[in-house]
C-alpha cells in the first residue's frame, strides 16, 4: 500500500470526444497558430477536472480545413502541463445527411473509398478516430482499410439498419 497521507490517487479520464472546451471550438480555428494555442490551453484545462487524455474532435469541415489544422493536431504526452492528446477523432463528414445533426450539410460527403478519405483529410498521420454512417456506398471496404492503418472506427450519424451495423462492427 502506498500512504497518501488522506488523499486518493485514481486513474484519469479519457475522453475520445471533445469537440472544444473553455471557450475553444476545434472545428474553428483560423489558422495554425491559434489551434495550437487552444490544443494547449484545452489540455491544460481537462487535466483539472481529472481528463489526463483526449481526442480533439473535428466536426464536419471543409477539405482545406483539415488539411490546415490536421497536421497541427499532433499527438502529445501528457503530464504536469496537461493532458495527453491522443490524436484526432474526426466526426464526419462521411456520415447520413438525413442524421447530420449541427453538422453542415455544405461538406457531407455521401460516399466512401480509400481515395475519397485521403482527398479529404490530406493524411491519417494524427487521426485517430473516424465517425462515419457504415449503410453509405463504399463504407465496409473503407472499415477494413482504416482498421489496418489503426485508425478506430466509431459509427454515427447514420440510419443504418442493425444487420448493415452489425457487419460493420465486424469488420473493425
């Protein structure tokens, strides 16, 4: 047993969704410098309320937009300074226009393959995860083809019926 002299030592929080935080919206930057600034001031501030890791998550957004600020969004120990950054969790824009939610609609895109997620995001270099409807054309094959380059998928914004999630979930 280790004497922590009244206190209690507890594992930290991951959070795999934060779409901003303390007055920080990810999927708004302007450009790079302010995005790094408020990835820090984000991490800083989790890491109070007990978050020691996060995923930065971009909503749906323009191609130039996550070709700005992807490479920005680099993974990051965590420690005294904040949070630990664990990579992008980017949320759309392959998802059901009909479950967009406040996603805008502009930057849907309705179809998937390996060509049309590098066209998108640039590089997978720091994402980490990727929100996409799985009853989209071309979806089961681009699972597969996250899955081996580690990238997690997580099923959202969709209205895809059980058997169609179910085989998704299989796949990766």
């Amino acid at each position: 047993t280790i004497d922590c002299n009244g206190l209690l030592a507890s594992p930290g929080f991951i959070d795999l969704q934060v779409n901003g935080a303390f007055g920080i919206d990810f999927s708004s930057f302007k450009n790079t410098e302010q995005a790094e600034q408020g990835l820090l001031k984000v991490s800083e501030d989790l890491l109070k309320y007990g978050v020691t890791s996060f995923c930065p998550t971009l909503v749906t957004s323009s191609k130039g937009y996550y070709n700005k600020i992807l490479p920005v969004m680099k993974f990051r120990k965590g420690g005294h300074h904040g949070a630990c950054i664990l990579g992008v969790h980017a949320e759309g824009p392959f998802i059901n226009n009909e479950r967009k939610g406040a996603h805008d609609h502009v930057h849907i895109q309705s179809s998937l393959s390996p060509t049309a997620i590098l066209d998108c995001y640039g590089s997978l270099e720091n994402v980490r995860i990727i929100t996409l409807a799985p009853e989209l054309p071309g979806a089961m094959d681009v699972i597969t083809w996250l899955q081996d380059r580690g990238v997690v998928i997580a099923l959202g914004h969709s209205m895809a019926k059980l058997d169609t999630a179910e085989e998704a979930v299989s796949k990766g």
